[in-house]
C-alpha cells in the first residue's frame, strides 16, 4: 500500500533538530512524555497532520500514517487513564488532551548540554504535538508557568538489505523470528569492530579455576554441537574465555550443574543434547567467535561443595572482569528459554527515501519506544527484562567490560565505548562499569565530597538495590566481587556494606521502597538489613554530629565481603527523642504524612521517614504509639533545604528505638533529612550520648 502525499513529501533527510531549549522528557509514565517551555513555542519542525481525526482519516490507507496512530492511541490511553485516576504528571500539564496539530523532527536529542541520560542520535523521526493553554504549574507562586509540547511518537529507520542506501543505516530488520545465522553475523561484526577499540578487549588474563572445553575434531564438518567437557586451567596456559550471565530460573527448572556426585562425569565430557537450549545457545555463538572456553557457574562451581562456593562466589570480579566477552541471556527467565529465541514481533512500513546528496532507495520503518527515546538510560538499563531483576546479574554485568545481550526485543551490545542494538539504536554510554575509559550514562547522579570512586560505589547501589535474590542471605555475597574490587581502589575496610572511613555519612543512607526480610541478614544500621535501594551520598560539604568509637561484624565462613552473623557499632552522638504530631483535623490523618516532633523543635515536627513501617498517619500511627523513638543526629552540612529549596544548614539523621524498654542499644527504624531549626538545637550545645546500634 503507498504512502499518502503528505508523508511522500517529508524531507527525511533533511529534518530540523529537536529544540535545545526545551526541558523535560523524564516519565513518569510510559506514553506521555511531556517537554516544557517558560515562552509560548510557535510550531517546529516539518507539519505534520492539523488534527488527530485527519490523521485517522489518512492512516486508513497510509501504512506510515497507521504506524503513528497506533503509538498516538497509546498516548490517548494513558492520558485519559491519567485524567480519570488523578496521576501525579497532571499538576505540571494540563488536563485537556493536546491539540494534535503535529511537527515532526529528527530523531533524538542532539544537544551536547543534554547529557548522557538523554543524548542519542538515531535514525528516524519524532512527531510532537502542543497544548494550547499555559499551565501554572503546581505552585503558582514559585513561576513554574510554562508551554508545554508532547513525544506523541517515535518512528525509527532501518536499511534494506539488498538497497543501494542500507549501509548509510545503522540498523537492520529485527523480526519475530530473525534467523540464528543472521543474529550469529550481526554479533560477530559488533565484536569484530568493538575489538578495535582501544580498551575494550581485557586481553589474556588468568583464567577461572574450571572451564567448559569447547574444543571439536577439526574433521572439516559442523561442529557447533559437539560434545564438551570440564576441565581445570591449572597448568595450562591462560586463552581468552567467554563467561555467561543468565537466570537460574524456578527450582523446578534449574539449570544443569556440577556436583560432587557429577564432578568426574563432568571431566569426562557433556553431551551437547544434555545441556539445556540457552547454554547450547552460548556455545553456538563461543564457537562461532572462535573462542575455545567458556564459563557458566552451575557448570563450573561445585554446587554442593559449600568451600568451594565461597571461594569461587568472592572470585566473581575476576571471573568477569577478565572475561573477552560476556554473553547475557537478558531476555531468558530459565536456562531453558534459549538467547536464539523469538522475539517480539514488529511492524515495519516500507519507506521510499532520498538522501541529501540526491541518491534514492528504501527504507524501513518501526515503532521506537517514545519513553526510552526521550531518556536513553531507559535502553541501556534494559527495563523488563528477567535478567535485569536478578541480583546476582548486577555485578556480573558491571564486571564485564562488554556484553552481548540477548534480550526479548532484539540483541543488544555494549562496550566501554557505548551501548546499540540491532534497530540502529546507539548511545555513546553504558551501563554501570568498573572499567577505567568507559562511557557512563549515569555519571550525573552520583552525589558525594569524598571523591568519584566513593560516588561510583553509591551509584552502584541503586541500581543494584532493586534487585531480587532466591536466598535473601545471598545480599552481600551477589556484590562480594565489586566489594573485594573497591576496598582495593578506595583503600578501605568493608563494614556490612559500608566503608571504615565513611561509617557515619554511610549510615545516613535511605531506605526507598525498603522491605523487611526474613531473619538476620545484617545490622539495622547497615542496608544490607533490608531489601530495596540503600541510597546513599551526601551532595555538599558536611561535618559529622556522631562520632564512631567502636564497631564490630562477624562474617560467615572466609569471605570477607560475604554473609554477616552479628555486628554492632558504638557511637557518640546527639540523641533527641521525639514524640508524634496528632493531626488537628482528624480527616486528614488518612493522607497525612506522619510527623515527630522534638522537645524544643518546631512544633510540627519532622517527616517520618520511616524504612518499613507505613508512612502515612492512617496506617502507621497506631504501630508507633507504643514504641519509644528518637533521632540520632549524624551529619550537618550545607545542602537544598526540602522546605525553603535554598541552601541552609540541613541536618541528616535516623530514627531509632531501644531494642529493650530503657536500653542505650537501639536499632535503626528509619531516616531523616531536615533543617537545623526544625530540631531545636545548637549545634554548639547539643549533648552527646553514648549509642549502641545492633
């Protein structure tokens, strides 16, 4: 079927730019992706449709113009949701769907001011709309007027094989059911050119302890199936080897392992047909790169030898770290799912296009998602995917200087230099990474005045925070390789997750969609105690309140940065204790925030932020009546007061409770952040006592 005139006319080759001065692009939804500005915006770009019916009028017969309506409903979908459901974003738009008169430009942001979160350049186009009324934004008075313009869609280009113009296109047709062959060439031409780079290829370095020998007959046949074996690398001379980051999946479909019972089976040789469909997978594409050896830990840890587990567990950050490649089945909830597996199935449109220096071809158009185009990070963490949920993944993915993802929607690779994927997709940044010379898309959020690497650590955190485990006790010991590599790079001891030099900035950390777990798995003190982000870092100088007199962590077994048994800390410190704010008008407590207030502070008290308990006054004010509850005061510094939005003297803190009724050993319940006079004191004058934290 054609295209309509209206998009035979677009000059694809010659698109404006997006606007450097427009703000905005971070959702918080998953469609509507609002950009504003402080002037009213005249039309940019190349028109597109007047209105939202002539586009349905035109997408009846125009494939392309069907493409954008169906990403243009999604948007209406959510907004209307949004409208009815009282979402969050309407206090900064309006709620009155857009006008529909729309503008198309280039694909991605371009503007180097914008960042690694959101810079990309891909090839395609981004089609936009605008609101005809200027909204006041949530406080009026603070002039957060603005005009705002939405990412109604995002439509990305590909090359034709075959065309005269594909090799001007980065990305190649992903379809439901791209051949393993063509998937296999695609990876080896990414490694191919990724080994050019200058610092990505980690070279020979020492090999793991056991490895899968992948070596066949050289009888001049297909031996991609043949069999393997384990074998150890004592004595042999180092090669490079792939490792494998995948799911174990549920119990009931674990992956095949070595055991004490199978360890000399093992030696003998593993039958291709024996391994399940990812690690059959995995040694297609090991052979197809010409790499003899390859490292999956249920085959190459002794599972049941609890020694040897702990052993090869701390070693992980050399496991990977020296790795040439890491093959990541991202998109596999099991070792049963395959990485050569269908993918999701897309809709492409054939696209005539001219390029500026007048040559003609074809090409291909899809449906990009608007909500990772508008901020590239939401690509390169590869969102929704089973892989990015497990805990144990997290580190294996940081230690590995380039991985090749075999995600549900397409592969993905990714090295020190950048990220891209099989569409064409491409950001010169990466992931969280070890390695020194790597792009990171996530170097703005690291926040601390103790220098990057400290930084680098906390930023490891969040992401690492939102991860699952099968074995809650396995907290510490899943980050136990980066924690060996760190100690080293930071000159400290590991403290439960913590650092010797930084206990009481560290102790400051914030318990985001925190959860209480079953038994002990660390100090209350320590985020380790819990499940969800631990997040941590100070923007701004600071001076410590407490000071640490004493600690002590018992560890598990001989891995130091593996599971605690016991641990306290001894500090002296400020300690105000504090008593609930009852609300004046016993409506509001439903929704009301709890608050606690200080026996000389400000009578409205300070917001409890508590770790686990329910925030809210309706839910949590009758588990906190009973308790005793203080403030223990750690740090003051200069930082954005969360009351005035200005720089002022902020003091963070935690709340705790006696462990026994009058006890001096407390246990951590939750955190606070507040200004100085909220608390009623001097800091000159304030006492100090003698704490006990468990």
């Amino acid at each position: 079927m054609p295209l309509c005139e209206l998009c035979l006319s677009i000059p694809f080759s010659d698109l404006p730019n997006f606007p450097s001065n427009l703000r905005g692009g971070m959702p918080s939804e998953s469609y509507v992706i609002p950009y504003h500005s402080r002037t009213k915006l005249e039309p940019f770009g190349f028109p597109y449709q007047p209105s939202l019916s002539a586009l349905q009028t035109s997408a009846a017969s125009c494939p392309l113009c069907n493409l954008i309506l169906d990403q243009v409903k999604l948007f209406i979908g959510e907004y209307e949701d949004a409208v009815k459901n009282g979402k969050y974003f309407l206090r900064l738009n309006n709620e009155e769907l857009p006008t529909f008169n729309m503008w198309i430009t280039k694909r991605g942001l371009r503007d180097e001011s914008a960042g690694l979160y959101l810079k990309h350049e891909g090839d395609g186009f981004w089609i936009f709309t605008g609101s005809e009324k200027k909204h006041p934004g949530p406080v009026p008075e603070r002039e957060h007027e603005h005009w705002t313009v939405y990412l109604v869609g995002s439509v990305g280009f590909v090359g034709v094989e075959g065309d005269d113009l594909a090799e001007r296109f980065r990305g190649r047709q992903v379809d439901e059911n791209t051949s393993q062959e063509t998937m296999i060439e695609r990876a080896k031409k990414w490694v191919k050119e990724c080994d050019k780079h200058e610092h990505c290829d980690s070279g020979i370095q020492d090999m793991p302890t056991y490895l899968l020998d992948l070596s066949a007959p050289d009888d001049g046949g297909d031996n991609s199936t043949a069999p393997i074996k384990l074998i150890e690398s004592a004595n042999r001379p180092n090669e490079r080897y792939i490792a494998v980051s995948h799911c174990w999946g549920e119990p009931a479909r674990k992956p095949l392992t070595t055991t004490k019972s199978t360890l000399s089976l093992r030696k003998k040789g593993i039958s291709f047909e024996e391994l399940p469909k990812s690690f059959q997978d995995t040694v297609i594409m090991t052979r197809a790169l010409g790499v003899r050896y390859l490292w999956i830990d249920s085959l190459c840890i002794c599972q049941d030898d609890d020694k040897e587990w702990e052993r090869e567990s701390a070693a992980m950050g050399s496991v990977y770290s020296h790795a040439y490649l890491t093959l990541a089945a991202t998109g596999a909830p099991d070792s049963f799912h395959g990485c050569f597996a269908p993918r999701k199935a897309r809709k492409h449109v054939n696209v005539p296009f001219k390029t500026q220096d007048g040559k003609e071809g074809e090409v291909l158009a899809f449906s990009a998602k608007v909500r990772n185009d508008s901020v590239t990070m939401w690509y390169v963490e590869i969102h929704d995917e089973p892989l990015s949920d497990r805990a144990w993944c997290f580190q294996e993915r940081v230690l590995s200087s380039r991985t090749l993802h075999f995600a549900s929607d397409q592969m993905y690779f990714e090295c020190l230099e950048g990220f891209r994927g099989e569409d064409g997709f491409s950001v010169k940044g990466r992931y969280d990474c070890i390695h020194a010379h790597a792009n990171k898309y996530n170097s703005s959020r690291i926040l601390n005045t103790e220098g990057p690497v400290l930084g680098e650590w906390y930023s490891m955190l969040w992401g690492y925070g939102t991860r699952k485990l099968t074995n809650g006790t396995d907290k510490l010991p899943a980050l136990s390789g980066l924690a060996e590599i760190y100690a080293e790079r930071l000159g400290d001891e590991y403290v439960a997750g913590l650092w010797k030099k930084n206990l009481i900035e560290g102790m400051t950390w914030q318990g985001l969609s925190s959860k209480e777990v079953e038994g002990y798995r660390a100090p209350s003190w320590s985020w380790v105690a819990l499940d969800g982000i631990g997040a941590t870092g100070i923007a701004g100088e600071y001076r410590c309140l407490a000071e640490v007199l004493d600690y002590h962590v018992e560890v598990e077994g001989e891995n130091k940065f593996g599971i605690v048994k016991d641990g306290w800390i001894l500090l002296d410190a400020p300690l105000l204790q504090v008593t609930l704010v009852e609300p004046k008008d016993p409506e509001e407590q439903a929704d009301r925030i709890m608050m606690f207030k200080t026996e000389n502070g400000d009578p409205e008290g300070v917001r409890a932020c508590f770790d686990t308990i329910p925030r809210m006054h309706g839910t949590g004010a009758d588990v906190v009546r009973g308790m005793e509850i203080y403030v223990l005061l750690l740090t003051i510094g200069e930082e954005n007061s969360p009351v005035t939005r200005k720089e002022e003297p902020i003091i963070r803190g935690i709340f705790v409770t006696p462990v026994s009724e009058g006890s001096k050993t407390m246990r951590r319940i939750g955190w606070v952040i507040d200004d100085v006079p909220v608390f009623g004191i001097e800091e000159k004058e304030v006492a100090k006592e003698k704490i006990k934290l468990v």
